[in-house]
C-alpha cells in the first residue's frame, strides 16, 4: 500500500497582503480550503503545514491540519525557494524516522481545488506508472498570440506567423496553475526537476485555477466562492 504525505508551505511573511495564507476569504481562513480539500481527499495518511509563523499553525492545527515542527527564518524569506523549504521539511520528517512513497505539495492561494483534484492526479500517478503529475489549466489564448513590444510601443511581432490565422487553428497550449505538484519523495527531497518525461499534466478546470496574488484577486476570489454558493 503506497503511502502520501500532503505538505501545505505557509511562511508568515507576506506583502502583497499581509498574512495572506489565513487572510479572511468568504468567511473562513484561505489556507482552511487547502487543508479540507486535501482531507476530504481521503488520499493522505498526514495533511501537514509547513510554516514559520505560529499564527499560521494555530489556524492550520484548527482545521485538522498537523504542524510537527517550525519552518527557518532563512528559509521563509521573499527570496526563500519552496523547494528548499520542502527538501528541509522532508529532511525533518526523516529524522523523526518517518518516510512516505509519495509527497503532495499543494498551494493555499488557489483555494477552488476540490476532493476529486486530488483523486484524479492519483489516479494518472497510477495509470500513468508517473513519477510526478503536476496540475495545469488551459490557458485563454495561445501562446503565439503573446509578444513583447518593442521600446517604441511597436508591434512588429504580434505580425509574425499569426496574421490572418483563425484562433481555432491553433493548438491548445497549456499552463502551469501552481495549485498542486504530486510526485515521488526522492524528487522532492532531492530538488529534482520536476518535469520530465515521467511527468504527466492534469488538466484543472480554468475557474478552480485563480490564484491569489493580490488585494484584487481576493475580492475576485471572494466573488467567485459566493456565487458558487448562490447557486447551490
């Protein structure tokens, strides 16, 4: 029986909005919406925080989620890597003499995941014989429709190899939502990359990729999650 281990990273610090992982969404706390779709999952033997704040964890631990331990300071700077925080987390786990198959890290600030997210990445984990599934969404145009512009404002780019082309010609591109990243421990612990042949997309569903970045986004947020409710 393959064993999971959910990490939820949660530093204190953060500008964009302060204390944006427990900031108040709808009611609840952001980083409760992680922590229960994670544990409606039924997929995870431990649902854990990774953090620095203790704030963080009071809230994380009120929603069922385990904080075994605190997250560096050096570690949970503006500059600090998730992956170097997740290889240290997982190094701790080792030292308590504990390991699991498989390591799921999952992002507070796209709070729409689900249950069956979760569900169906293990199910490609398993159909796929994967060592990583990664969550994407499709993105609202092609990528070729994206350019840069030159210093004068000039679109002399956006002219090259799509003038005159239908959109439905295309093919569909895809792009990484942040939200969730499920592989095999030894990736994470040793800072693999994460994308490789092994590796396979899940496909997300576009109004359960937003992510929070921002006070807009929030209120965004806070609009879609009532809506949803309205019509339930």
């Amino acid at each position: 029986m393959k064993t999971f281990l959910c990490i939820i990273p949660a530093r204190g610090g953060s500008k964009s909005i302060p204390n944006k992982n427990v900031v108040d969404l709808n009611g609840r706390p952001l980083i409760s919406y992680a922590i229960e779709a994670a544990k409606n999952s039924n997929v995870f033997d431990k649902v854990m925080v990774d953090t620095d704040s203790r704030k963080i964890a009071e809230v994380a631990k009120r929603y069922g989620a385990e904080v075994p331990f605190y997250r560096p300071k050096r570690l949970a700077t503006d500059s600090s890597l998730v992956a170097d925080a997740l290889a240290h987390a997982l190094k701790k786990i080792i030292k308590k003499g504990k390991k699991y198959d498989y390591v799921c890290l999952v992002q507070v600030t796209t709070p729409l995941m689900v249950l069956e997210d979760f569900q169906n990445m293990v199910s490609i984990l398993e159909n796929k014989k994967a060592r990583m599934v990664v969550s994407v969404a499709k993105t609202p145009c092609n990528i070729k429709w994206v350019q840069t512009l030159s210093k004068t404002g000039s679109m002399e780019k956006f002219g090259k190899g799509i003038w005159n082309t239908r959109r439905q010609q295309f093919e569909q591109t895809y792009i990484l939502n942040g939200a969730i990243y499920l592989g095999e421990w030894n990736i994470f612990y040793n800072k693999e990359t994460y994308y490789s042949k092994d590796t396979y997309a899940y496909i997300m569903p576009q109004n359960r990729s937003v992510d929070i970045d921002c006070r807009f986004d929030l209120e965004f947020m806070e609009y879609l999650i009532k809506k949803n409710y309205e019509k339930s």
